[in-house]
C-alpha cells in the first residue's frame, strides 16, 4: 500500500496548488467534450430525429446501423482517419494530423453515434399515441419534432450526458491523430498513458484523479435523470 | 483513392498468408477477451443475481453504483491496477506488473460492469409475475436465480457479448498495465496505437485494423441479431 500512499501524497499537491500544466489540459479536455458535444448535437439530432419520426424505406436498417455504430472501437475509427488524414491520402492536403483540430473532428464523430442512436431510441420510447394524435391534428414535420423533443427530453439529455463522458474518457483516437504531444493537444485520458509511459506515476494519479471526478460530476447529473425518467438506461462507451 | 488502394494491397497479403505477427496479435486479443470475460462472469453473476433477485436494504442505491461503474474510464483503472502490482506496490510481490497477467486482471475489472450491471436489467425485463409465481410454488434461492438466467438468457448473451466487445477494443488500460511489449501482451486494438504513433505507412497497420473490424463486425453482428429479438433492450460496447 506504501506506493499508492507516496504517489497520492505527491499528487493531491498537484491538484490543490493548480499545477499549471495540468490546468491546461483540464482546459484543453473540457473545451474537446464540450465542443464536440455540441457539434455532434448540431449534426446529429435531425438525424435521429428523422430515424425516429421518418417513415420512409429501410429505416430499420438504418436503426440497427446506428445502434451497432455505437460498438465502432475508436481506435478503429482513429486509424480510419489517420489514413484519411495522412499526407498523400485524399484529404491530405488539409493538414490535419498531429494538431488539436484533429482532435476535436475525432471527438465528434465519436459522439455522434451517441448523440444519433440514443436520441432516437428516447423518441421511440414515447407514449405511442402521443406522435399519431399531434400528426392528426394537422402537426407539421417541425411542429412534430419539438414535440418528440421536449416529450423525450429527459431522454435525450441522457444521450448527450452520454456524448460528453465519452469524450472526456477516450484516449485511443486521440492519442493516435492527435500525437499525444505533452503541452498541445493532449486530454486528461491521454495525458494519463504519456505520464506512465514515462513513469511519471504521481503525475498520471493527478490527471486519473481529476478525470474520475469530472466523470463522478457527469454521471451524479444521469443519476438525478435516471430517478426522473424511470427507466431510461445509459451508459458511456469510455474510452479506452 | 489511389492510396487508399496501396493500403489495402500491401495488407491483404499480410492477412492471407497469416503472418505470425498478426496471427500472435488476434490470439492474445482472443485470450484476453475470453478470460477476462470467463472471469468477470465468475464473479460478477452472483453479484448480478443478488441485485436482480435479492431484496435487501440498499439494493437500488448499489444498482446504481453498478449502472455508474460502466463509465469507469479505462485509464483510471489501468494506473490503479498497475500501482497496486508495482514491485512496492500492495500486491508487487506478485511480480506480475507490465505482463498478459496484470493486462487480464486490468480487463476483467473493466468487464465486471457489464455483467453485474445488465444481469440485473435483463432480470427486471422479465414479466413481473414470473418470479413472483415461483417464489410462491416455493422455489429455492438457487432455483430462483436458475430460472431467472434461462428466461433471461437473450439479455445475458448480450451482457456477454458487450463485455467481450469491451475487452477486445480496450486500450487504454491495456498499454498502461501491460506496457504494451510486442509479442507479448500486445492486443489488436492497442498494436495500432503503437503502429500508428511510429510507422505510419506500415501495411501492418492497415492489416491489424482489417482483422480488428472482422472481430467486431462479428460481433456487432451477432448484438443486433440479439436486438432484433429482444427490441429494447439496448447495449453498446464500451469501446476503448
């Protein structure tokens, strides 16, 4: 038990003082979850809500899709775009590889299928009466969607609860676009395999203790949904 | 295109003669997945049943810490494993730090969520007078919970299959714990992490991906299958 005393002692050190570079990654993470939450959101929920509202050919086909996107290993995804991204490859000329942009492209593409499935699934639960009456009313396609949205709000929170615990806990496709280089485009995940990779243990405790609080913080946040919503189950594919 | 082409035709080769490398590489992935899973199963479906079955004081309260123990990021686990078997560590007498042994008891811890959390939900699916009618004909404790498992084996083949799913596309922990030593304790998905970071243009690499993807596309085949069956159920790998 000594070690794990020992490299406590030297890590609490770090969090309380607000160790400078550890603050920047803290920043530099929050910023990614935050961002690519937000951009999954933005390009995903007219996609779910279109798999979950849409009537239209081989839509259960497309639900089985992207529940099973949900399985994509990122290290899968990270090498897919490293290959798209690598200098003689299509889209090459972008630059991309070993810089924060590529980070943020990554994240969101990994909380997409969060963001898409989940959200979907929370419309589908709905009271199935609910959609046909406001339809026959006369609703239209918008008018429908706010519906399901804010009937199936707590639902689609949970997603984006989901979205965000990804992103803050997944290492593999950063590490792999981003470089995982110390001082610019490194998360707290990341951050944790450079430090014990160079045996810098007390540093990665620092980092895997803040990174389970911001965690700890997220899902007490599902937790108060979860008693709300009765049933609605979610969890985070983290991140390797 | 044309690159991507080059890929894919310096990897196939690779894939086809069975290249020993990769061949090492999906057969440590396979054991890992599989004992860790065994293992897991071991210890967390007695646990399981106690939260599905059981009626004690605090039940929910600790389904919820099961249901919030699947956002575990994989790094946290790694380092704390990996400061428990350093050679000062509680268990450093073991002298089993940077092996495939400390990488399956990394992996069996992060697959225990999986099996104690869904054995519970795929119980509480079950119709509610089920278990309550054989309760009062007088069945047993152990018969209870056997024939809770029998009708709720679709929801348990999937708790398994995520937790298989988990172990084979988890990284994070597995570079941490194991130190990732080639030919070693090496998995698939944390070989491209180190394939990508050094040898970018490697049709191992590529080649490592393929056989990766094969393994989950069985797998997420086989999930939604499952689904397909059970609709509603819903589960998703925690992928690394």
């Amino acid at each position: 038990m000594r070690l794990i005393w020992d490299e406590l002692g030297k890590a609490l050190p770090m969090i309380f003082h607000g160790n400078p570079q550890l603050l920047d990654v803290i920043w530099f993470t929050v910023q990614v979850a935050v961002v690519a939450t937000a951009a999954a959101t933005l390009i995903g929920l007219p996609i779910g809500l279109a798999l979950a509202l849409g009537r239209f050919r081989g839509r259960n086909l497309l639900r089985a899709l992207a529940n099973a996107s949900l399985a994509l290993p990122p290290v899968l995804v990270g090498v897919f775009l490293f290959i798209l991204f690598s200098p003689a490859a299509p889209l090459g000329f972008l630059h991309l590889i070993w810089t924060r942009r590529v980070v943020f492209i990554a994240q969101t593409i990994l909380a997409l299928p969060f963001v898409v499935a989940l959200s979907a699934a929370a419309i589908q639960a709905l009271a199935p009466g609910l959609l046909a009456q406001a339809r026959l009313l006369g609703a239209g396609r918008l008018q429908v969607s706010m519906l399901a949205l804010r009937e199936a709000r707590i639902g689609v929170i949970a997603a984006l609860i989901a979205a965000l615990g990804t992103s803050l806990a997944e290492v593999a496709a950063v590490a792999l676009l981003g470089g995982n280089i110390y001082g610019y485009d490194q998360t707290l995940a990341s951050a944790t395999l450079y430090e014990v990779g160079g045996g810098y243990y007390a540093d990665a405790v620092a980092i895997g203790i803040v990174l389970i609080v911001l965690i700890l913080i997220l899902m007490c946040g599902l937790g108060v949904l979860q008693q709300q919503g009765n049933g609605i189950r979610m969890r985070f594919r983290s991140a390797a | 295109m044309h690159y991507l082409w080059e890929q894919m035709r310096g990897a196939i080769p690779l894939i086809a003669h069975g290249d020993p490398y990769i061949v090492g590489l999906l057969w440590v992935t396979i054991r890992v997945a599989v004992v860790s899973t065994a293992a897991a199963l071991l210890i967390g479906l007695p646990l399981g049943l106690a939260l599905g079955l059981g009626r004690f004081r605090g039940r929910r309260a600790l389904q919820i810490l099961a249901n919030a123990s699947l956002a575990l990021p994989p790094v946290v686990v790694g380092i704390a494993v990996l400061l428990l078997l350093l050679p000062h560590g509680a268990l450093g007498s073991l002298q089993i730090e940077f092996s495939l042994n400390a990488v399956y008891i990394a992996q069996t811890i992060l697959a225990l969520p999986y099996v104690v959390a869904l054995t519970p939900a795929a119980i509480q699916g079950l119709p509610p007078g089920l278990l309550v009618q054989a309760r009062a004909l007088g069945a047993g404790r152990l018969q209870l919970s056997g024939l809770a498992l029998r009708e709720a084996k679709i929801g348990m083949i999937a708790a398994v299959i995520a937790a298989l799913g988990a172990t084979i596309s988890e990284v994070g922990a597995v570079v941490i714990v194991g130190g990732n030593f080639q030919g070693h304790d090496e998995t698939l998905a944390s070989a491209l992490l180190e394939q990508f970071n050094y040898t970018a243009h490697e049709p191992y690499a590529t080649a490592i991906a393929l056989v990766l993807l094969a393994l989950i596309l069985v797998l997420a085949g086989l999930l939604t299958v499952l689904q397909q069956r059970t609709q509603g159920i819903q589960l998703r790998f925690r992928a690394a």
